[in-house]
C-alpha cells in the first residue's frame, strides 16, 4: 500500500506546513496546526463544461444583474436589493440564533424550485419545524439529508432548482480528501465545486456557516474571499430582536442592516424598529435618553439608560452592554476634565435596551445625557431626543445625514433635538425644535434647564 501524504495545515487561516509548529508564522496563532491527508484520490469531481477564453474588457457586454426578490424585504435591503442568480452566500452565526430558521422560512415562502440540504437533521426534523413556522408550504421544496457534496451536486444537477440552500458548510465531505468534515482542507474543497456549480447553473447558493468562540465563521479565511456574500446574523439570545448585517457583498452595499423579531413561529421582520426599542414609560426617569442613530441608510431612535452611582468597593465600575467600554471610559475622561464632573469615584452602567449592538458615533451625545441625568438625579424629559458626536476636547462635533435623524425624529413625534452646531441643516421648516449646541458645558445647561 503506498504511503499517505500528509501535511500540517493551519485552522485558523489554511496556511499548509511539512512538519508541526507550534505557531502559524502567517497568522500568529498558536496551537492551530491539525495533521491532514492532502493526497486526492483519482474520484472524478464536478467540473463545469463551457470554455472561456482570452477577452478584451472594451468587448466586454455589461448589463444589471439579475436579482430573485425575496419574502423578506429585511433580507432583500442587506443583499442590496434581491438575490443575484449564481452568486454564493455564507451566513454565519452563533448556534440557535435563527440561521436555519431564516433560511428555512425562505424556502418556505417563495414561489420557486428550492432544494434544500441538509447534513445536520433529518428530513422529519425540518417537516416538524416547517409546520411549527407556517401553515404555508411551498409544493416545491425538496429535502435531501446528505454530506457528500458530490450526491449533492448531482442531485442538483438532475433537479435543476431555482435555489440552493446548503446548512451547514462544516458538515460537508468530499471524496478528493481523506481528511473529517468541518477541517480546513475539507471546507476549501466543498465550497469550490459548489461555487463552480452556481457560476456554471447560474444557480444561487445559500451556504450557513459555523462561528468559533471568537465569532469568527469557522474554516479557513480564505472561505470568506471565494464567496460572493458574508452575512453575518447575530443578536442577544436574552432578547428577541436578531440583525442580520453584511460583512462583504459584491452586489450592494456593506452598511444595510435587517432587523428581525424571535417569536413562537419564527422569524418576523421589524418595519419600524425605533417603536419597539424605545420603552412606553409611565413616568419619567432619571438616566434614560433617546438617541437617533444611523444603520447604513436606515435611521432608527434607541433607548441609552445609565446608572451612575458612588463607588463601593474603592474602584469604580464601568459596565456596558451593547455599547463600547473604551468608549464609554474616554467620554467619562471627557466629562471630568472637560466640564468638571468628578466621576472618577463613581460607579457608571450603560445599557443599550433591546440588545442592540451599534457603533455609530452619534450615540455620544445621548450617552453623555444619561450619565449628567443619572449623576444629578434628574430626568430628561420624554420628548427629548439626540445625536452628535463628542471630541476630546468636549466640542461636539457633526454626524454625517442628519436631515434623515431629524425627519425620523419628527414622524416618531419628538419636539426637540439636540445635534451639533457645525452640522449643516437644510434650508426647509422641520415639525420639531432643533437645538444646536457647541460644548458640553452649553449642552449641559440646555438640558438641565429644559
């Protein structure tokens, strides 16, 4: 028998070495290094028949992509617009967060051929969460429970659908390679015949993707460049509301983000976010501010509550949840040295309400509110609301669309709002009052004195 070729590949970024190292000297991690078999057996693999040749990019015909509009108009404003024929998408997320049951919905849903395959529940498990979903069934779904991405593919190749789901990228083997599932070399060569496949059928391809601990999608880096689409769907599991955003999108833009609602029967999507988030209260409270953020070309008003109170144990506390802790710490540094609030002896939590995650800057002026409010133990009133960014110099300087901040303000009934001055407001009459403030120490007073 003749003897098996090995190598050390990399998990963490697919780099190949001849012996075991302890670090990868690509990606620097340590202890990624898994013995594999790399030599391919003589079994045929797919391969696509047409036959390109050398062209000339003057020659070359140009025209709009063709695009597949889905049930989903959350999914078709992240994709930038539909589902383009051929390309391949990789949808990653931690386990249970709603991946399949996003997908699934979708198949569920459009008036087309769908095959959806599985390597990681039967046929009778996705019926039984089928029925759980909706009542509607799409007459063309088909179910195939398979891990050979060759049976796969021929499969495919004899049902011609419309669309391909594929759950989960991890669970797939090719018979070029002796090494497990889920492995580096294994990934690289399944999503290479399945993307070969959807260029050639002009078929697209729905790929889910395992996350690691770190939330990196699993497999080698290289899986994110050969797809067309990453989507990337996360969210608190405490809470109900998941986003799905784009990391990397050939066809759209990379800024859109979808919004969607954990319930009993799945998945619903979220018309108007900024209603849900923002808490009916009976009464007004100290610590509690409304700031209009901007996600991609999509304005929505969150909630920001804070709860500054004196230090306990000697070292401060500073805790925040859905917002950036160095952050959070540069604007107390601010606060203190800027304006003369003495929190270096307090206890600061931030709490972004909904589990929303967001890193626009103009989040900076509502979460400076909310710390002056719970410091001072006075409450901002109800229709107050902000956005602007905060310098290190304590100016607070412009955020970037704010005729779209202002206008969603205004149809969510707010009658005032605070923004920079050096923010350029259009020539045309707003249904709400908009203060303009320079410093902290203004903006202090504005509040304070309202």
């Amino acid at each position: 028998m003749a003897k098996l070729k090995t190598a050390y590949l990399c998990q963490n970024c697919g780099t190949q070495y001849p012996q075991w190292l302890g670090q990868c000297k690509n990606c620097g991690q340590w202890n990624t290094l898994v013995e594999e078999i790399v030599d391919k057996s003589p079994v045929k693999s797919y391969s696509p028949k047409s036959k390109q040749h050398i062209i000339n990019i003057i020659e070359v015909e140009t025209s709009e992509e063709a695009r597949i509009q889905t049930p989903s108009e959350e999914l078709n404003r992240v994709l930038g617009g539909g589902i383009v024929l051929g390309s391949v998408t990789l949808i990653g997320g931690e386990p249970g967060i709603g991946k399949s049951t996003l997908l699934l919905q979708l198949a569920l849903k459009m008036k087309k051929k769908i095959l959806y395959v599985s390597g990681e529940e039967s046929a009778s498990q996705i019926k039984m969460r089928a029925d759980r979903l909706t009542e509607l069934q799409n007459p063309n779904c088909y179910l195939f429970t398979e891990t050979s991405v060759e049976k796969i593919l021929h499969e495919a190749q004899k049902l011609n659908p419309d669309f391909i789901i594929i759950d989960s990228i991890q669970t797939l083997q090719s018979q070029l390679i002796e090494s497990s599932p889920g492995t580096v070399s294994q990934i690289r060569e399944c999503s290479n015949e399945i993307i070969k496949f959807a260029k050639e059928k002009n078929t697209p391809v729905f790929l889910v993707g395992h996350i690691t601990k770190d939330g990196q999608i699993a497999g080698p880096k290289v899986l994110e460049h050969m797809v067309d689409v990453v989507l990337n769907f996360d969210g608190d599991r405490n809470h109900l509301f998941r986003l799905l955003r784009a990391n990397k999108n050939r066809f759209g833009s990379t800024s859109e983000i979808g919004i969607y609602e954990m319930i009993s029967q799945g998945l619903k999507e979220i018309k108007n976010p900024s209603e849900i988030l923002i808490t009916k209260k009976l009464e007004e409270l100290s610590g509690n501010s409304v700031a209009v953020i901007l996600e991609g070309n999509r304005p929505m008003l969150i909630e920001i509550q804070a709860l500054v109170s004196s230090a306990v144990y000697g070292t401060p506390q500073r805790s925040c949840t859905g917002f950036d802790s160095k952050r959070l710490n540069m604007l107390l540094a601010v606060l203190e040295k800027r304006a003369g609030f003495q929190l270096g002896a307090k206890d600061v939590f931030l709490n972004i309400t909904g589990g929303i995650k967001t890193d626009d800057p103009a989040l900076d002026l509502a979460v400076v509110a909310s710390v002056l409010s719970s410091n001072e133990d006075v409450a901002i009133p109800e229709h107050f609301c902000f956005a602007g960014e905060i310098g290190l110099s304590g100016e607070i300087r412009p955020v970037p669309q704010i005729e779209q901040r202002i206008s969603e303000a205004e149809k969510l009934g707010y009658e005032k709002i605070f923004i920079s001055n050096l923010n350029k407001i259009p020539k045309r009459k707003f249904g709400i009052t908009i203060v303009e403030v320079s410093k902290i120490e203004d903006f202090h007073k504005s509040v304070v004195s309202a």
